[in-house]
C-alpha cells in the first residue's frame, strides 16, 4: 500500500512539474475557444485580447446546438492541455438539474479558470399592461389567478425556471408559455399576446430603452450598473427572489495549475482592464474576474439553486 501510495504521489508530483513547464512557454499554437448557444460577442471581445497579448490566434467556435450540451461536451473530450477553452453560461447550471442524464458533468469533467461576467435578466411587460412596479404586477396576478403568462425561450431554460421563481417566492400563479427560442418569445411579449418575460440584459434593454417595452425590475442580488434606477425583483416585494446568468472559461478537467494559472491571469487582467469594462457594461455584463476556486464555488452554489426551483416546480427536460 505505501508503494502504491508512493508512486501515486510522485505521478502527482510529475504532472504538475509538466504543467509548470508547458506554463512557461504557453501558447505556441492557436487556442480554440468553444462557445454554445446564445452571443458569441464576449467570446470574441476576450479572445481578440488574448490574441493581442500572446501573439497566438484565439479562434472562436461555435456549436450552437441541443442547448450547449454539444459543446460542452466537445471540451470535455478534447486534450487537457490548454489549447480549448469552453464559454461557459448559467445554461449549463440549468441544463445540469434539468437533464436526466448528460455525456458530461459539469462538477467533474471541467477545471474552472475565472468568472468573466454575471448578467441580470429584465422583468418586462407590454406597455400597455396596467401594471408598473412588481407589486403592482403580483396584485394582478392575485386577482387574475392562472390568467397572466410567463413566457420563456423554451421548458426548462433559465427564464423558465424565474418564471417558476417567481411564482414560489411570490405565492402566485402565472402560466408558463415556452417557445422556441427568446425571438418568438420577445415577439409575443411585444405584441401583448404575453404578460411577462425575464429577458436577458442585452436582448431586453434595447427593447426598454426604445420604449417598446416596460422593466419592473432585474433579477439579481443587486441593482444592474446598466439600469441602476431599477429595483431588484426583492426590492420590488419578494424575499428570497435572485438569480442571474454568468459567463465563465473552463477547461477539460486533469489540465495542469500551472497552465489553468496562465489563463486565469489573462482573463482576470482582460475582464479588469479599463476599456473591456466599458464594452462589457455596455453590453449589460457586469465584469468580475476571480480565482479558479471562486469560479468553483459559484458554479455549485448555481447549481444547488436551480435543483431546488426545478424540484419544487417539477421541472425536467425532455
């Protein structure tokens, strides 16, 4: 057993080692950054950075497909070796509690790198809707129970499982209308044929602004830096009401520190720089930055929230 335990150790020891020198000269080559669903413009804002930094090109790819599932797992399976990133999103929390069985885990096949970014959803209404703050909106749905719907880009999507939220939290009753995707979705909720819609920052607040469309609130912790007049769904009447979509970088699990170190000092000195902030606020992201671990321990904290909204709903992914 100490044998076994001995050459364990000094196999630990070697592939760090490994890793530490692949760090010194990392990259040599070009880097593919893996990007599911949804905008790939963070993905190409940092990875245009990274470029300019290392002097190796930073292609981004996109595999829009099954909801990300297809590029996760493409990461999962490739080579530890730094040369494939994966844009990670709050839709890869959702999916992990949604999802019966996936071809990954998201706890244990990736390494976590940094959180780039966390992004607040809109709670919006047709203007012409009689209602202007959230308590106003949960009068109504009181006393219009079962008669107010909620739409989503699709059944169990992050926006779906707010909807859900929002109901629990608040002790109402809305019905949830899925579509296929957030276009149809914001089309409907435009037309009025829709109540409500948690729509993501950057596709809801031009809409806002245009005043095609009225926000009550933003879904966060925390007022959003882009719309700091409104208030937070909790400010708004519901205790205990929060959640928010995030952009992060993992790597396939087994990559070396030394490497995951590299890379999280330039997406932390990327994120953090002044006018990558500008751009990113302008987009409705909120910058952040952080260790591996941080970006660990939020993933999981994500994930416990989710599985607790989706049991109580009975929310499950077909």
């Amino acid at each position: 057993m100490r044998t076994r335990s001995g050459l364990a150790a000094l196999g630990l020891l070697l592939w760090l080692a490994a890793g530490g020198g692949l760090a010194q000269d990392y990259p040599t080559r070009p880097i593919r950054f893996v990007v599911g669903p949804g905008p790939d413009v963070l993905a190409r804002l940092v990875g245009q950075k990274l470029t300019e930094a290392w002097g190796q090109q930073v292609v981004v790819d996109q595999r829009p497909g099954a909801g990300g599932i297809i590029a996760a797992d493409t990461v999962a399976r490739a080579t530890a070796d730094g040369y494939t990133l994966l844009l990670t999103t709050g839709a890869y929390s959702v999916s992990t509690v949604v999802y019966a069985k996936l071809p990954y885990d998201l706890l244990r096949d990736f390494a976590p790198v940094s959180l780039l970014a966390t992004i607040q959803f809109l709670l919006v209404v047709p203007p012409s809707l009689p209602a202007k703050s959230v308590g106003e909106l949960l009068a109504l749905a009181r006393a219009r129970p079962g008669q107010l719907n909620c739409a989503s880009s699709g059944t169990a999507t992050t926006a779906h499982l707010g909807c859900e939220m929002l109901n629990s939290r608040a002790g109402i009753k809305t019905v949830h209308v899925p579509y296929k995707g957030l276009a149809p979705a914001m089309a409907d909720v435009l037309g009025a044929r829709v109540e409500m819609l948690f729509a993501v920052m950057q596709a809801g607040l031009p809409q806002v602004r245009a005043g095609k469309l009225r926000a009550l609130a933003v879904s966060g912790a925390k007022r959003a830096s882009a719309v700091p007049e409104l208030p937070t769904v909790a400010e708004g009447g519901v205790p205990g009401f929060e959640f928010e979509s995030w952009n992060g970088v993992h790597v396939p699990a087994r990559t070396p520190g030394g490497l995951i170190a590299r890379l999280n000092a330039a997406l932390v000195k990327t994120v953090r720089a002044q006018e990558m902030r500008a751009k990113m606020l302008e987009l409705g992201l909120e910058p952040v930055g952080g260790t591996p671990e941080e970006l660990g321990a939020f993933v999981k904290a994500d994930v416990e929230r989710w599985a607790k909204v989706a049991k109580e709903a009975g929310v499950r992914a077909e």
